[in-house]
C-alpha cells in the first residue's frame, strides 16, 4: 500500500488567505496546462522525486518549493489568473 502525500499550501491574495490541499499529480497536471496556455517556464515546478519522497524533510522540502511555485505564479499573472490556476487555488471560493 503507498501512501499518498497531500501538501497543505497557504494562499494570501490582499486580504484573503486560505489553504488549498493537492497531491502532487495536480500540481503537475496544472503546470502542464500553464506551460502548453500561457507559455510559463517548463522548469519552474519542483521535480517529482521518487526515492525517500515520503521522508519527512522531503516533504516539507518539497512543499516550500510548492509554495514558492504558487507564488511565483501569481506574481507572474498579477491582474488575472488564468482559468486553471484560479480553479486551482479555490479563488471561485474566496475573492470576490
């Protein structure tokens, strides 16, 4: 039985601040998207590792990276996310 590891990142835009929770199959599924739409940079997601990725310092390791990640994104798209990455991060739920 594998264990399936959910990263818990917290998003602030202004004065709105939450948590979204995703493997990381969806993040790599959103960067997929992004790169193939909005041209982003193919490298910009963390690599998915395979050995030890359910070490407990590889996991936090991994979720910094995946919150700089987000936040990279949303400085990248600062006036309009686009439609995945917004679904993504749950702003349909928060902002108004």
């Amino acid at each position: 039985i594998s264990s399936v590891q959910v990263y818990i990142i917290q998003v602030s835009v202004g004065n709105h601040q939450w948590t979204v929770k995703h493997r990381y199959s969806d993040f790599h599924d959103l960067h997929e998207k992004l790169v193939s739409e909005k041209k982003i940079d193919k490298n910009l997601l963390p690599p998915k590792k395979i050995i030890g990725k359910n070490s407990r310092s590889l996991v936090e390791k991994r979720q910094k990276e995946l919150e700089v990640y987000l936040q990279t994104l949303l400085v990248k798209f600062p006036v309009t996310a686009p439609k995945v990455l917004s679904h993504f991060l749950h702003f349909h739920l928060y902002v108004s």
